[in-house]
C-alpha cells in the first residue's frame, strides 16, 4: 500500500465524516456504491482519476488535497463564493485581471482599515 493511497483513504474518510454522510450516499452521489467507498477509505483499492474528481468535485476539494500531503483542504464553504470562483474563471484573461484589480484595490483598503482599528 503506497503513501498515497493510505492518505487518501483517511482524507476520504475525514471529509465524509465532517459532511455526515455516510458511505452509500457518497457512493449515490458519484455513481458508485457505498461498499466501493468504503474500500477506498480502508485503501483497499484506488478509484480511477474520473472518480477521484467526482469525489474531489462532492467534497468541495481539490484533487492535490485527496493525494498529496498539502494540508490546505480549499474548502470552499460559502456556495455563493464558489459559484462566483467558477464564473471568474470563465472570463476572457483581460476580464479576469480587470477584475482583480478591483477586488486587490478592495482587500488593500480593508486591511488598511483594520490596522488603523487597531491602532
């Protein structure tokens, strides 16, 4: 068993614990069936990339989190936010850097106004 697959199944594990479902609703949820879900979380066997992506896609997680040790989940827990991520990426790359110059000047003054605050 490769230190990848032992990692997965525990982040498999993890996120479906924290979402309360239980393994046959995960199974629902990405086409495949609770006894499959649970051998992924015992590492008894790796599901193909496509899968690893639905499950990714269910959890609200990138794939690198599910197989690499990076402990950042990018969880995203606001739906609207991740809504609004995906429409950001379908701009034209002009679009997108307008856009973000907008929302960088709007974090600047933020934190400027909480450092002031605080002073």
């Amino acid at each position: 068993m490769s230190e990848v697959q032992t990692l997965f199944a525990k982040r498999l594990h993890d996120l479906r614990r924290l979402k309360g479902w239980s393994q046959p609703e995960v199974g629902k949820l990405i086409g495949t069936s609770g006894a499959i879900i649970g051998r992924y979380e015992r590492a008894e066997m790796m599901p193909s990339i496509e899968v690893a992506k639905k499950l990714a896609q269910a959890f609200e997680v990138t794939l690198d989190y599910l197989v690499s040790p990076n402990d950042q989940p990018n969880l995203v827990q606001d739906k609207s936010m991740l809504e609004r991520i995906r429409a950001i990426n379908d701009l034209s790359g002009d679009e997108r850097e307008r856009l973000l110059y907008v929302v960088d000047g709007v974090l600047r003054d933020a934190r400027a106004r909480r450092a002031y605050a605080s002073v």
